[in-house]
C-alpha cells in the first residue's frame, strides 16, 4: 500500500537542514528562491559556519565564472555579506511597514472611539 506516498510529492519550500540548504545556493545567489525560502535559506547560513563556508566558496566559484563570460556583469553583489545583508534589511523593512501600519490602524481605531464616545455624551447630555 502506498498510503503515504502523497507526503513525498509535496515539496518543501523552507530548507530544514544542511543538505537542504546547501543545495540552495546557486539559486539563492541568483535570487531565485521564493522570499520564505530565502529568508530561511539567511537564517540558517548566519547561524551555521559550515553551510556559510560552503556559501561563500560556492559564491566566489560563481562570480569568477561569471565574470570570466559576462565580462564583468555588475547585477551581482561583490561579497556574500552584501547579498545577505540586502536580503535582512528587506526583511527588516518590510516588518518596519507592517508595524507602522498597525500603529496607523490603531491610532485610528482610538480616534474613532473618541469620537464616538463623544458624539454619544454629546447626544445623551
Ligand atoms: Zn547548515
């Protein structure tokens, strides 16, 4: 019986270990991956030496082979710390907004309470 086999055909979009990770590299630094993906994919290569070591090496083979047939092709970060980096301030941006946006919807939400609790004393009185 096959009971199972249906787990095997769905595919994990969030790397959950090493072997995962590191096969990810190439698409990461071509920014390929889905955001999720990504993220995970920085979070793990900032907490785990050997799959940034393997990033870095994987990196520095891709840019020279890139740069060796495009001639200097300047769409690429220099270093892997600048690809990671824009991939966290992204992250960090976009958390600053939703924020900001529940500030906004708050302050608005307490506005029109006041409101309405004033206009109601102003009809009751
Ligand atoms: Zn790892």
């Amino acid at each position: 019986m096959k009971k199972h086999s249906f787990h095997k055909t769905i595919k994990p979009d969030i790397p959950s270990d090493c072997r995962e990770i590191q096969k990810l590299n190439g698409e990461f630094i071509c920014g390929e991956l889905p955001y999720k993906t990504e993220l995970a994919f920085v979070k793990h290569v900032r907490k785990c030496p050997s799959c940034m070591e393997e990033l870095k090496a994987y990196f520095m083979f891709y840019t020279t082979v890139r740069y060796l047939n495009e001639y200097g092709d300047s769409n690429i970060p220099q270093t892997v710390e600048v690809l990671l980096k824009k991939i966290e301030d992204e992250e960090y941006n976009r958390k600053v907004r939703k924020r900001n946006w529940i500030i906004a919807f708050l302050a608005l939400f307490g506005a029109i309470a006041i409101l309405g609790t004033l206009l109601l004393r102003g009809a009751l009185f």
